[in-house]
C-alpha cells in the first residue's frame, strides 16, 4: 500500500524533543505546539485519519479536497475538541525544529506563536490565563511568574518590554482592546505584592510547566526570589537556589550575570549564552583564576545536559558539581518521558475493570491517571479487556507514551503490538509477567516488534534493568484498578 506524501512527513519525525508546524495549501502556519517526542506528538493529530483520507495522495492540492472531503471523520474523534479537527482537516504539509531538551521546546514554541500568531494557537486559550516570565526592576532582580492578569498593562503594549507585537497585528489588536497604549505600565500587581518590572518572556499557556522550567533553570543560574532582603532563615540560600547578594555571598556583577543568563535562555540564545561563558572561562583560566573558572565550567555543563534533570536536582541544589558523578544517580531518574502502565482487575469476569496510570519524569501524574468500566467483553478475558482499554484509551487526544507496560504474558503484547501498528503507531511495548511471589518480572515483547530491547533507548534500557522500579510501577497500576474494581462491588452490594 502506497503512503500517501503526509504519512511520510510524519513517519520521518524524529522521537525527539522539539517544536512542530501544521501548514495550510498556501504554506501558512495554521499551528505550533512543543513536543517531547515530535513523531509521537504529531501522530496523535492524525491518528485514524491519514490512512483512510489521504492515501495514495502525493499532491497538497489533491489531500486538501480529499480532507475537506472527509471533515467529519476528523471531527468525530472522540476526545478531540471541534477546533482541532477543523485545524487537522487543513494541514497539507509539517516542519519541524529539534532542541536539545524539552525546556528549550517550551520557550520556542512560545517565542515562534508570539512571532507568527498561528491562527488557531491564538483560539486555543484566552488570553487572560496566558502567563509570563516578569524580571523584576530591583537591586537583586528576581524572575517571577505572572498571569496577564496581574499585569497593570500588558507587556506587549510596554515600550520597553523585551518583546514586542508588531503595530496592527490581530493579535495586538485582541489584546489591546480600549486600552491607552500610550502610556506604557511597567508594574505587576495584586493583593500581596506591587512591584516594577523591566522584562516581559512569553506568553506561556501552562503556568505548571513555567514553574518547572523555572526551577531547572534556577539550578544553574540562582537568584534570590523572597521578599524580604536578607538570607536569614532563608532556605533557598541553604540549598544553593539563592546566591545571598544580601549576605554578600555574591557579588552585584556576578548576581546580574547569572540573571542575564536566565534571560538568554528564555530568548533562546542557550547556544550564544554558551559560547559567552566558555570565552570567559578561558580568560579566568588564564588569570590563574581556576575556582570562577570552575564555576563556570559547571554551568556549561548544566546548559549542555538540560534534560539530566535528576542529575541537576541532585548536584546543582547544593551549589557544586562533582564532574567525577555526574552521570551517578540517573539509573532511577527518566527525564523528558512518559511511561503508562495497565492493569485488569476482575472476579471471574465479574466488575471487571481497567487502570492507566501514568510517570512522567520518574514521577507519578496523578491527574493523567485513568479507570475504564469494561462494557464489551462477557466472562473471563484478560486479553480481551484489556484490548478494549487500550483501544479506548488511543482513541482519545491524551498525549502519546514514550513506553506502555502491561500487565500480562505474551498474548497481552502480541494483541497490543497488532493494536498499535493497525493505527499507524509507533510505540515501545513490554509485557511484565509476575512469577508466583509477585518478586520476579519477567518481560515480554510482541512478536510483531522485532526490535530487541539492546536497541531501546538507552534510558529506557537502564529503566527496564531496574526491576524494582519497574515493580512498584505496576504495583501502582494494580492498586488504582483494584480500587476501583472493589468500589463496584461496593456499590453492587449496597444495591
């Protein structure tokens, strides 16, 4: 079967971090998003949709009356939202830009949808939940997360601020309303706090993933962020997040430096950042001056290694980095993934039930973690329900998994692995077979996929040697399933 020019783009992505664009017939962007895997991510878009609509379609002109054709099917998607079907119904063509960390695909997208102003970016959100990075104007700046709200005026009308709306753009025009851009306000305000502010980065639709870049970021370049001006009893300061300008532990160029440095990196300039610090390494090198050197060399690495977020965490807090370790203490961290583990949970077939839950980072995500009432299976089926699980869960817009654990033998992964390539996915599979103490794993891996785990990524590699790890995973998703397994019964039995 001939794939059609669109299923090539998309199978050509690479399961990398980076930032992505949807083009319509005329090569406008339509769309930018930021992904942690960008074949994973855009796939999602089209799943169920590109065989069926654009096969054997090598011309845009062609795939654009098939798919405006073909609308309903992209809007009937389950769990798809109306705009973004009528969005996907008029891609004919995909780019892309690769980072090297999530953190950088984050502030790309961010600076490219404030550069292009994508028609269906700008309807994604209102504005009022948009945030932004704020500098604050003070001896010490400080780097602080603030909703457009709480912005006296918003920075794109600040004759000042970093970045700028060109004059006339719709979405200047949206954002101004009737207010006076003639006097620009340079303050942030609320009920706890009125504080001047020189810079503005953004804006960004997910204050969480602000908070998270920002606390990678103050790893490599710390800065005091409390109130009051001291560092007594202050804990940042203990910890190495805060450099103690008002203890004189930092001199007042040096704490500019590292707020500089923070700029940059929401600018996107890591690579100019870099190039800055390594030439100024060499001069302090040369000036026998081998601890500011050191200290530099450090930060380099940190900027170099972004996405070693459990290396940085555990280095970095402290205000030091043993070269010697820096790759000690990754085995149980997965930094920039997302694994789903599945479980079923029945009695002879009875209130049988389905669990996802979902580790993002190494760490549980709670608010991802999904329960599923089996409908379509009668009796004793294990394979079968948890066919019905995966189907429903692919058949919804939830961000795609780096890597699925099932719960299960060789024919829960061999139906996965059929499940996975009919839709046109391109996933990592492993079936964990508990022995009879429930100590011993032992995994599985579809027939269908040929790949052996040596050819895994090497972070997925040392993930999967780490059993215990891999246990209380599924020891996790065996809970949330059992849970809700016994809330059946409950409420069958009070009935």
């Amino acid at each position: 079967m001939k794939k059609s020019r669109l299923q090539r783009k998309v199978a050509e992505l690479p399961q990398n971090p980076g930032v992505y664009f949807f083009r319509d017939q005329e090569g406008k962007i339509l769309y930018i998003g930021k992904a942690t895997n960008l074949r994973s991510r855009v796939q999602s878009y089209f799943r169920n949709v590109i065989p069926n609509s654009f096969q054997d379609l090598d011309e845009p002109s062609e795939m654009l009356k098939q798919v405006q054709h073909d609308t309903k099917g992209f809007l009937s998607v389950p769990g798809r939202s109306e705009w973004i079907g009528l969005m996907v119904a008029q891609v004919v063509d995909i780019d892309f830009e690769q980072t090297d960390s999530v953190l950088e695909a984050l502030i790309l997208e961010s600076n490219l949808i404030k550069k292009y102003q994508p028609k269906y970016n700008t309807l994604e959100k209102d504005d009022k939940s948009f945030s932004y990075f704020v500098v604050t104007k003070e001896e010490f700046p400080k780097v602080l997360i603030v909703r457009k709200t709480d912005l006296v005026c918003h920075p794109a009308l600040d004759a000042g601020s970093s970045h700028t709306h060109k004059s006339g753009s719709a979405l200047d025009s949206r954002l101004r309303g009737n207010d006076k851009a003639s006097k620009p306000c340079k303050k942030i305000q609320n009920t706890k706090y009125q504080i001047p502010y020189t810079k503005t980065f953004g804006p960004y639709t997910s204050k969480q993933q602000m908070q998270t870049a920002l606390k990678i970021i103050r790893r490599i370049f710390p800065f005091h962020a409390g109130k009051q001006k001291t560092e007594k009893g202050c804990l940042d300061f203990q910890i190495g997040l805060c450099p103690g300008p008002y203890a004189d532990a930092i001199s007042k160029t040096d704490y500019k430096k590292n707020i500089r440095g923070i700029e940059m990196i929401l600018q996107g300039k890591k690579k100019s950042l870099i190039s800055k610090m390594e030439k100024e390494m060499q001069v302090f090198s040369k000036k026998n001056e081998f601890e500011k050197a050191a200290v530099l060399r450090n930060k380099i690495f940190a900027l170099q290694h972004i996405r070693d977020v459990a290396l940085m965490t555990r280095e970095m807090e402290h205000g030091a980095w043993n070269m010697e370790h820096e790759i000690q203490d990754t085995k149980y961290q997965i930094p920039n993934t997302r694994i789903e583990a599945y479980d079923i949970s029945n009695i002879s077939g009875q209130y049988a039930v389905g669990s996802m839950v979902v580790f993002e980072n190494g760490m549980p995500n709670k608010s991802q973690y999904r329960k599923f009432k089996i409908k379509t299976v009668d009796g004793s089926n294990d394979v079968a329900m948890m066919k019905e699980v995966l189907s429903r869960r692919f058949n919804n817009d939830w961000s795609m998994p780096d890597l699925i654990l099932l719960d299960g033998g060789q024919g829960h992964v061999n139906m996965a692995g059929d499940l996975v390539r009919e839709l046109g996915l391109d996933l990592l599979i492993v079936g964990v077979a508990k022995g009879k103490t429930r100590k011993n794993l032992n995994f599985q891996f579809p027939i269908s996929n040929k790949i052996p785990m040596s050819q895994f990524p090497k972070e997925m590699q040392e993930f999967l040697n780490d059993k215990n790890l891999v246990k209380s995973i599924m020891d996790e998703a065996h809970r949330f399933a059992i849970a809700y397994h016994r809330k059946l019964r409950s409420k069958n039995a009070l009935k």
